[in-house]
C-alpha cells in the first residue's frame, strides 16, 4: 500500500512538472485521519443561529467501514429524538418517528436542521476530492507560516470531483505531526463560506479524531456550530443495524 500511495505520488508530480509540495501533505492526511474498521460515536452538536438562539441536538453515529454506510440516531432535544438516517450505497433515507416513514432524500440535505448533510458523515479521501491549486507560475500555492504560535504549512486545493460541497478550500496544517488546525471553504465564485477550527484529537487505534471543533459561518455573520465526538467505540457492527427494521426498532 505504502509503495503504491509513493507511486501516486511520483506520478501526480511529473503531471504537475514538479516535485509536488502538497499531495504528500494531504496523503499524509489521509493515512493519519482515516478510521478503518467499523464505528460508533455519541455525536453532540451546539449550534448558535442569529435568528433562532442556541439550538442543542445529540445522536448516535454508526459506520460500517466496509460499504460506507452510516446510521444516525436522534436522541436530543425531545421533538427530535427517535427520528433518524439511514445511508447505504447510494441511497439516503430520512426516518420519522411520529408518523414511522422513510423518506428518501439527497445527500445534500440537513442532519435535523443542522449545518451538516449526510457527505459530511461519509468516509471520503481528501486526495480523492481535491487537488493543489496552482498558480499563474505553474507553482503550488504553499507557504509555511505560524497560526497563532503553531508552525503551520497553509496551502490552497481545487476540486476534482462535481459532488463536493465545496469547490475549493485552505487548509492550515500542522508542521510536526500534520494536523488539520485549519481550514476554509468556499464557493464555485470564491466566497468564502465556512472556516473550520480543529480545536482537540484523540488517538484511536493509531488514528486522529477531531473530539472537538468549531464551524464559524462566514456567509450569515453571528451563526456557528459546535461538534463534540465521545464514547468512540471500534466493535465491529451486526450487518442488521444498518437496516431501515433496526433503525425503526431503536425510535420505539
């Protein structure tokens, strides 16, 4: 594996007509931050909305590594719990308690109002999504500055895939360890639309999880969210709980 990522590498850097600064970076990423193996993680979201005050959700996730299916129980507030989502393949459903229907929805859709659709559960490589922007010298655009007190590399991706949420974005990446401190993204037009703050990782089985982080709207001034990951547990997951049965079983 280690010598084909290094071949991809070689290679992506002779497109590029030069030793490639970034894509070792966001491969590093990659391997660094990449649960493998089946997940399930209570789930807290504090969200703060101009026009709406402070809006408190929990949930329990479930991920089954294998096909990238993904479960999300709604336990908090009260008109929420019981309700949840069910993903598998490319099918996404959204399950009500109160009336125990499925409906089938996009992707692209609200986690209970929230900020957060179903892509930003899904297990997706950054060097899969995006690619270095390059600049009008045919160079990277890469610098190596300091966030706060922290040495960071700062560096600029494009999409390379149509079903991201963002075209583009600007990563703030520890230098010692390549932690994402960091990062921004923005629109096809190149507003800026979200910045993303890493504020606390965890090690688990030799992987960094974000516990901790903040999501700071910059289109509607005054929203943020926060999004706390706990009680992470790497038990391999029955193929039943990843089922519309299972999931209408847990609402009862």
């Amino acid at each position: 594996m280690k010598s084909t990522l290094l071949l991809l590498v070689i290679i992506m850097s002779l497109l590029f007509g030069a030793e490639s600064k970034v894509l070792p970076i966001i491969m590093k990423l990659d391997d660094i931050l990449e649960m493998k193996g089946d997940i399930t993680a209570k789930v807290n979201i504090t969200q703060q909305k101009t026009t709406q005050g402070l809006k408190f959700m929990e949930m329990i996730y479930y991920r089954r590594d294998s096909d990238d299916a993904f479960m999300i129980l709604m336990t908090a507030p009260e008109a929420e719990k019981g309700n949840g989502y069910l993903k598998i393949g490319d099918n996404f459903w959204m399950y009500r308690r109160n009336t125990r229907t499925f409906q089938h929805i996009n992707r692209d859709e609200s986690i209970a109002g929230t900020d957060a659709s179903a892509e930003d559960f899904e297990k997706r490589k950054l060097s899969d999504l995006y690619q270095p922007v390059i600049d009008e010298k045919g160079l990277e655009k890469i610098s190596e500055e300091k966030l706060g007190e922290i040495p960071v590399y700062k560096f600029f991706l494009s999409g390379k895939v149509k079903d991201i949420k963002y075209p583009s974005r600007t990563y703030w990446v520890r230098k010692d360890n390549y932690l994402p401190l960091k990062d921004q993204s923005f629109s096809l037009s190149g507003t800026l639309m979200n910045s993303a703050y890493y504020l606390k990782y965890t090690l688990v089985e030799n992987k960094y999880v974000a516990i901790k982080s903040m999501y700071i709207d910059e289109f509607e001034k005054g929203n943020k969210t926060v999004v706390e990951v706990s009680g992470i547990s790497t038990k391999k997951l029955e193929d039943t709980i990843f089922t519309k049965a299972y999931l209408e079983n847990l609402s009862k």
